[in-house]
C-alpha cells in the first residue's frame, strides 16, 4: 500500500512537472506598431525577456499559477499586469503609452511597492527622474525618504549612505558608503582599484588623501579645502549622469542573494534600449549647466537597435571669481539585437570628470588643484533561452572598466634653507640641504582596472503543489591598478616633516591584484495558508573574499493576509571587501633629525637623519559584515495607502586605521666646524634620544555599529475634484557605532609631569558615538492631464536629530616623552593635570537640532504638445533660515544654520 501511494506521489510530481505551458505576447505603441527590444520581466520568477522584431514574446509557465509581467520600453510608460490561467491560453496584446503630462496618472515621486527585489525597495521611474531636473544622480538621491532636501551642489564629492550613515565621525560613513552597491546594467560599478592616496600608513583613511585649495561659493559661502578622490568609499555620484536612466531601485533592506557586496544597500539602474527620437534637455541653475543628447536607433532587420546619449555638465562654484569648477563629460552607445533565442547588448561608456581649482589672486601662496577621472567601460550581457527545467535562461555578463585617474595640487613655498631626506632606506644617513623657494608639486596618477564576469541561470522545480522558480549563478571579480603612483620631486617637497614623515615617490605597479569570486542560489515559491499566500525569496550567498569565506542565508517573504493587508519579514547577512587601497597601503618613511648644521648656506653644511622605512601589511584584513532584520506591514485602501518598515542592523568588522605607537632609541652626536677643511664634522657622544610616538596607522577590523528605526509611508490617490494627490514620508533612525581601539590625542599645550617629564600622547576610552534622526517629507502633486501641467511641492519637516559621544571624556592613560605606557587609576584621572585633558567638554558632548525647522520646496512642469517641456525647481522656496548661535563652555561657539539661501533651476526638454 506505501509503495502503491509513494508510486501515485512521484508519478503526480511528475506530470506536474511537465504540465507546463507557454506564454504568449505581443507589444504595441498607441498606433498599433510593434515595439521591438521591449523589456518583459515575469514578476512570478524574475526573469527577463525582449521581445523580437515584431514586438512578440513567450516563455514558459505552470498552468496553475498566475502570470503577474511588468513591461517596459525607452520612452514609454511601464505597465505591471496579471492574468489569470485561463486567459494566459490566449496571446495577449499589451499597449504602452509614450510618457506623457497628458496621461491620466503620472508618477513624479520615489514610490514604495511590492514589484522590487526587497520588500521596502524604493522606486524611482523616468519621470520622476525627470521632473526632479537632476544634474546627476546625487539629486535623485537626496530626494529619497529619510533623505534631506540640499541645493544642487556640483564642487564638493557626495557619495551615498544609507540606514545607519550620516554620523559625526566621517570614519564611520566612508564604511557606510562602501558596503552600497552601485548597479548599472545588472554590472556593479567597481572603487575597489581606487589608489588616489598618499598611503593610509601616513594619513589613516581620513587624512591621507590629496586636497584642493579653499574657494568661494555663491550658496554655501566660504569653503574649506576639500578631497574629490574616493578610495576608501564608495561611488561619487556626481559622476553619474540620469539623462539615459530609465529606472532605479534602491535597496535599503535586504538584498537578493544574486547581490553581493551590499553590507549597507544597493542602487540598481536600469538604461533601456529600442527606437526614440532625439531627445534633448538643457537646465541651468546659477553657475551650472547641463546639457544631453540622446537618440535610439532601429537599424536593419539584421542589427537591431542602437542608442547613443550623450551629457555634458559644467559648474562654477562662484561666477564672479571663478577659482572652483567642475567639468563632467559621458558618452554612452548601446547595441541591442535578438538572434533567435539569444539576446545581446554591448555597452560602451565612457566618462571624464575634472575638479579644477584655479589660483585664487589673493592667496599669496598661489594654491592650485585638479582632480581629473576618466573612465571607459565595456560591458556585455547575453541572455539564451534554454528551455530546460532546470535552465530555462542563462544569463552570460561581462565587464571591464579601464581608468585613468590624476591628483594634482601645488603651492609656493619660501622656507629657505631646508634640509631634505630623499633616500628609501632604513638607517642613519646623511641628507642634504637646499634652498626651498619654489613651487612645489605633488602628484597620484592611478591606472584602475576593474573587471567582472557573472554566469546565471533560471529553472523551476514542481514539489508537488510548489512552484519553485530557482535562479543561481556565480561571479568572479578582478581588480587592479598600474599606474605610476605617488610622484614626488625630492628637491622641491611639498610637505615636509608632517607627523616626522616626508613623502617619497612610490609605484602602484607592483600592488598586487585583488581576485574575488562568489556563488548564489535563489528560491522564490509561495505558499499556501488556507486562503492566504505568503511569497518568498530564500536565498543563500557564498563569497570569498581576501581569502575569506562566508554564507550569507537572506531572505524576503510577504504574507497577503487579505485584499488590504500584508504582512512582510526579511532576514540578511551580507560582506564587503576591502579594496586596493585598504590592502595595500603602500611604505611609510619615519623621519627624526640628529643633526641639522649650517654656516648660514648649504656649502657647508650637514643634515644627519635616521629613516625608519615602514611597510605596513593589511593583507590578512577580513571582509566588513553586515546582518539586518526588517519587518514591515502594508494596507491598501479607497482613500490612503500605508506601508511601514521596521529594521534593525548590525554591522561588524568595519575598517578602522588604528595608530600604531613607534618607539625609538637614537644616538646623539656632537657637531663641529673643520676650519681646515670647512666641513662639519660629527661624533657619537655615547648618550641616547628617546622619542617616537604614533606616527603611521594600521588597518583593522575595528568598527561596530547597530541600527534601528522605521520607516512610514502614506500616499493618496488623486483626488479628482482638485486634481491632487498627498503623500506623507516619515523615517527615524538611531545608531550607536564604536571602536574597538582606545582613542589616543596630543595635548594642545605641553603639559608637564615633573621637572624632567611632560605628557606626549593621551588615551582615552575607545569611540562610542550615537546619532538619531526623526524626517518627514510632504509631497503634493497636482496634475492637470488635459493641458500637460504638474505643480509639486514639498515639505521637509526636520523634528529631530543630533550626536551625540558616550564615550568617557576622561583620560585612562598617557605616554610620556620618554615614550613610556602608563595606566591611571580612577583617583590620578580626577587629579591634577588630568583633570584638566578631557579630550572635550561636557556641553559639547551632544549636538542636538535646538528646535524643528522645515525647508520648503516647489517644482513645475509643463508639456507642450508631447514634445516640448519647461521645468522650474525651487530650493527653499520662502528663504526659510532658522538661526541658533551656542556658545560652550569652552568658548567655542556653534552655529545652526541649516538651511541656504534659495537655489532655483530652469530647464527645457525637447523632443524630434
């Protein structure tokens, strides 16, 4: 009988798993011509498809699930439809409309739905793209929930951070910004080959990279120097143009398994290709301007479609002096074309990016920088259908990313007679004096090569009444970089003496290269609970990164409870890898001075110095980590749609450059004059120099931090009578992050212990920072579809926010000069001298926003005749500024002035 019943089970699995049937399409224009090279994506399995020349497309399903697809093309509205078994027998016609003001529903605003790869993806489609005027994807970005409104600010680098980013210590947010993924053309956009670095032995990952000079801007008044290279963090956004972005997703939960490298979120982008005509914008807005082109091609039968876009972006800081620009240039052609059951697309990109600052006529120093980028990119990806159960579709991309990458900054300098060490040795040596008026140079050129290769498929498995629709696949990364490196002229130092280091010339090309590879499988099935479904996404990751290997399990499932509610959960682990810079940092050069001698000239003269030559390894570093629990709860309704998100995050083994402490034993010599021969000569005097301290850093593993908050989403249809809809963001956060290392600073002033000792180095607990953060954005859209009009405004409401260290403010040990650790006791901390070096005071321990401000905003758009646009955006509408001026006890006063003047941009679209 259990043999009988074991036999009726395989052989009813069996026919379940043939009982399969195709799907047929067809899509259209609004005249009835097909549209060739649309995008058709089954929601059900999240695979792609592209339909031929005559608009048709088919895949396989089971009979007894639903179809739910979402088609897309260039210029058109993207539809999401479902159809039931019955009337997926039949082929269905699907209709896209050209996107228009004229349509009876426009989206303009990031939306919130179940059609992403998480469950609280954010999405954000062509339109709303285009109706935010944005110059590059740092304004699409800051129009997120959670995100503040900012004027367009083109001269100062922006990289992202998403849950659990903006904290007071920038340590904590270049980590945040690397575990983002940037995904373009499903091909993650690589910074792991960045070396535009000094070192982090010299500078540690905040202070080692080359800065331009201070300017003027017209909104945010005067600047400090500023860095525009990126190694240690993730994309500058400001090189990325939206001119050609047809969609983005933004992934601030858990990612699919198919996602590696998203310890804190992922941006995916998606550019389409098919037929356009020429499509051209212009906006301005003060001292910026950007300009595109970009047209679609539909070639012969045979060489299907090709599109061309082009963007061109230029800025100065302030018009009326012109010290600070920024120049970005990009060129994208994409070749789309269909053979047979394979579909193909070649991108070629290429992209140059320029931070100039000129000589300012009034710094007497002659200060001058230029950070130059430029990138080219090819990248191909090839789909084959299959057909077999366990691959119905194998995915084949590959990329490759050549780079060439120029720091520059140079300043006058008059210190006179200057002694030099120029040697790269370890030892006592002699270096040598010269006269240092000149102007001085320095210079990283980096040759960054990024490659990738990533093989996916998809096949389905019938177990009994579940569907599984399984994708898996494996990546393999490349990373290097040849370029000549720091170039450093000996004689004419541009820094000497920093932290008893001088720079010496020092060569990528010899860095090793960084190979790192993965493997994923996805499940996506629904299950059924009585009447209810619950989808899921279960997916597990293997990466081996730096030599490490780790399972990342993740997560995604919705359980519909009825027409209105749903109920959502997400579970996930993620990694990140260091990258070049962070691996290998190159040699650090300590420098101390044993004699410094001269008659008033360099002939004679003697310098006699000892090198310590430094090279630090970082080779063993671990990849960061990341685990993240979401639970989220979404109701539908006539009047309101509501969804809310709750998270919590923990991240681990975060990079952290710790200083290392360097002691040193060193002769000391007497010095004379020869008369006979007018040399100096020297000799040892038998007695010993202690000194050292902590000169250079080391990367670690050293940085937590955890995270929660939620997010709230509520949004109206349009109401008809008033042509509006409202919508209403609210997200809070809270994070508390550390180090694991003690803290350790130099005393302002030479604090002595005795007669004979003073205090070099104090140390302190180790970092304990929180932040918290509480924003609501009010959007209102109002839509006039007969006349292709749309007015947009906005409202931030800033409730509260702040920093605050938990850390203790007191010492709990020091270092004397004789470079010697010692421990103090809770009773010597409150004592005399210690009780005056709290590394700060009390009152400036928590930064809190003094009261709520808001910064109010508008935008208008108008269509003419499907083809002509005029666009106006308004930045802080009313010149709203609220103004705090806090004194602390220390005397220091703190400004809160968050909002600047109002920053307004005018653009045009045209269409032909």
């Amino acid at each position: 009988m259990k043999k009988e019943l074991m036999v009726s089970v395989f052989c009813s699995m069996a026919v379940m798993v043939n009982a399969q049937e195709r799907f047929y399409g067809t899509v259209k224009d609004e005249q009835g011509l097909p549209l060739p090279f649309a995008s058709v994506t089954s929601l059900t399995t999240n695979i792609s498809y592209m339909t031929d020349r005559s608009g048709n497309f088919d895949f396989d399903v089971q009979t007894h699930d639903s179809i739910r697809i979402k088609v897309a093309y260039l210029g058109k509205q993207t539809l999401n439809r479902s159809y039931t078994t019955k009337q997926s027998k039949e082929r269905q016609t699907i209709v896209l409309r050209e996107l228009s003001l004229t349509l009876d529903e426009v989206n303009i605003l990031p939306d919130v739905n179940n059609n992403g790869h998480s469950n609280s993806s954010i999405h954000i489609d062509k339109q709303a793209i285009d109706q935010l005027q944005a110059f590059s994807l740092v304004d699409v970005m800051n129009a997120l929930p959670g995100k503040k409104t900012l004027p367009l600010d083109l001269n100062s680098l922006s990289t992202l951070t998403l849950r659990g980013g903006e904290l007071s210590n920038p340590v904590f947010d270049l980590n945040n910004s690397q575990g983002i993924a940037i995904v373009i053309d499903d091909m993650r956009i690589s910074n792991d080959a960045n070396l535009q670095t000094r070192g982090l032995a010299r500078g540690g990952l905040n202070g080692s990279t080359l800065t331009s000079n201070g300017y003027r801007d017209s909104y945010f008044g005067n600047q400090n120097a500023k860095s525009y290279d990126t190694p240690f963090q993730g994309i500058d956004l400001r090189d990325i143009p939206v001119n050609n972005i047809e969609k983005i997703e933004v992934i601030q939960g858990i990612a699919p398994a198919r996602y590696g490298e998203v310890t804190n979120g992922a941006v995916i982008i998606d550019r389409q290709a098919g037929k356009s005509p020429y499509v051209t914008s212009f906006n301005i807005n003060g001292g910026s301007t950007n300009s595109s082109l970009s047209k679609g091609f539909l070639l012969s039968p045979k060489w299907g479609a090709l599109n061309s876009s082009t963007n061109w972006t230029y800025s100065n800081a302030d018009p009326k002096d012109k010290v600070k620009s920024f120049h970005r240039y990009t060129q994208s052609l994409m070749w789309t074309n269909v053979f047979g059951k394979i579909k193909n697309t070649l991108s070629l990109d290429y992209s140059g990016r320029n931070d100039n600052s000129r000589q300012d006529p009034d710094d007497a120093t002659l200060r001058t920088s230029k950070f130059t980028n430029n990138t080219f990119s090819l990248n191909n990806r090839m789909g084959i259908q299959i057909g077999k159960q366990w691959m119905k579709n194998l995915q084949v991309n590959s990329s490759i990313s050549l780079g060439k990458q120029k720091s520059y900054a140079s300043y006058a300098v008059n210190r006179g007679l200057t002694p030099i060490a120029y040697l790269d040795t370890t030892g006592i040596y002699e270096g040598k004096y010269v006269y240092l008026s000149t102007m001085t140079e320095e210079l990283i050129i980096g040759k960054p090569v990024n490659a990738s290769v990533n093989l996916s498929a998809n096949g389905y498995v019938q177990l009994g009444s579940i569907s599984h629709n399984l994708s898996y696949g494996t990546r393999f990364n490349y990373s290097n970089n040849g370029g000549q490196g720091v170039v450093s002229d000996p004689e004419r130092p541009r820094l000497v003496g920093y932290n008893q280091q001088n720079l010496r010339p020092y060569s990528f090309e010899h860095i090793p290269s960084a190979k790192n590879w993965s493997l994923y499988l996805e499940d996506q099935f629904d299950l059924t609970l009585g009447r209810r479904i619950v989808s899921n996404n279960l997916g597990v990751r293997y990466d081996v990164q730096n030599g490490y290997g780790t399972i990342q399990p993740r997560f995604n499932s919705r359980l519909q409870w009825n027409q209105r509610w749903t109920f959502t959960g997400a579970l996930g682990i993620a990694t990140k890898a260091p990258s070049l810079a962070q691996l290998y940092p190159g040699p650090t050069f300590i420098d101390y001075d044993l004699i410094t001698a001269s008659a008033g000239g360099i002939d004679p003269s003697l310098y006699l110095l000892y090198t310590d030559k430094i090279q630090i390894d970082n080779s063993r570093i671990k990849p960061s980590k990341s685990f993240q629990v979401e639970f989220g709860v979404e109701r539908k309704s006539l009047w309101v749609n509501s969804s809310m998100y709750a998270y919590y995050k923990k991240n681990s083994d975060g990079f952290y450059a710790m200083n290392n402490l360097r002691r040193y034993e060193l002769p000391q010599y007497t010095v004379w004059l020869n008369q006979t021969t007018n040399k100096f000569e020297y000799a040892s005097t038998g007695e010993t120099l202690v000194t050292g301290g902590f000169i250079d850093h080391q990367l670690t593993n050293g940085l937590a931090s955890e995270s929660y908050g939620f997010e709230w989403y509520l949004s109206t249809p349009k109401i008809a009578v008033i042509a509006t809809s409202f919508s209403l963001n609210t997200s809070y956060n809270y994070t508390k992050a550390k180090s694991a290392l003690n803290d350790a600073s130099t005393p302002e002033t030479k604090t002595y212990l005795d007669e004979n000792r003073y205090i070099k180095t104090l140390y302190y607990e180790p970092l304990i920072l929180s932040t918290k953060s509480l924003i609501s954005k009010l959007n209102t859209v109002t839509h006039f579809s007969r006349i292709g009009f749309v007015i947009n405004f906005s409202l931030d409401i800033n409730i509260m926010g702040g920093n605050q260290t938990l850390s203790s403010l007191d010492p709990i040990a020091y270092l004397d000069d004789n470079i010697r650790y010692y421990t103090l006791t809770a009773d010597e901390a409150k004592g005399a001298p210690f009780n005056t070096l709290a590394n700060q005071t009390k009152d400036s321990k928590t930064e809190n926003t003094p009261f709520v401000y808001t910064t109010m905003n508008m935008g208008f758009e108008k269509e003419i005749r499907k083809n002509f646009r005029v666009n106006m955006r308004v930045y802080n509408l009313l010149d709203l500024r609220p103004y705090k001026l806090i004194t602390l006890d220390n005397g220091v006063e703190r400004i809160f002035n968050p909002n600047t003047k109002p920053s307004l941009t005018i653009g045009t679209t045209i269409k032909f």
